[in-house]
C-alpha cells in the first residue's frame, strides 16, 4: 500500500495489544487542550470532540469539508420559518 503524504506509521509498530475502541467514551465530549505558545505562555481552549461517521457515511463524505457541503445544501431545503427558529438558539 502506497505511503500517503503524512503518514508517519512504521513497519515495525506493534499493534498486537491493541484494544480498539478503548477511548471510544471521549467521543462526543468536550475536551480542553492546552496550546503551547513559543513566547512560554499556555492557552487553554475547550473544543468539541470530532463525530464519528460509521463506515457507510463516510465511503460518501470523506472529509469534513464534504459533510459540511452535503449539510449545507439540506439546509437549503428547510422552510424559512423553520430555518429563521433555528438559528435563534
């Protein structure tokens, strides 16, 4: 299999003791990263964790900028009066 660009995986990794899904309870919480700055401060920020696609979805969306579109355009179809009660939350 090719090597992408950025994909820094070795040969020699061993994933036999792997367990998949072990951090699957972060998904969806929020999570607070500290950003280290050149100058020796740190910044904090709580972002929220990515949404997993399952494995259908995304052969169709593979990245975010896809789903963002697909989203977009159905946007598009909700009636004024529905999209105008939305965006007041």
């Amino acid at each position: 299999m090719p090597k992408e660009i950025g994909d820094d995986m070795q040969d020699s990794y061993d994933f036999s003791k792997g367990v998949r899904g072990k951090c699957n309870h972060f998904i969806g919480q929020p999570q607070t990263v500290r950003i280290h700055q050149s100058d020796g401060t740190i910044t904090e920020e709580t972002i929220q964790s990515a949404i997993e696609l399952d494995d259908d979805v995304r052969k169709y969306f593979p990245t975010s900028e896809a789903v963002n579109k697909a989203l977009r355009g159905l946007i598009e179809l909700i009636p004024d009066e529905l999209s105008s009660s939305h965006s007041q939350t």
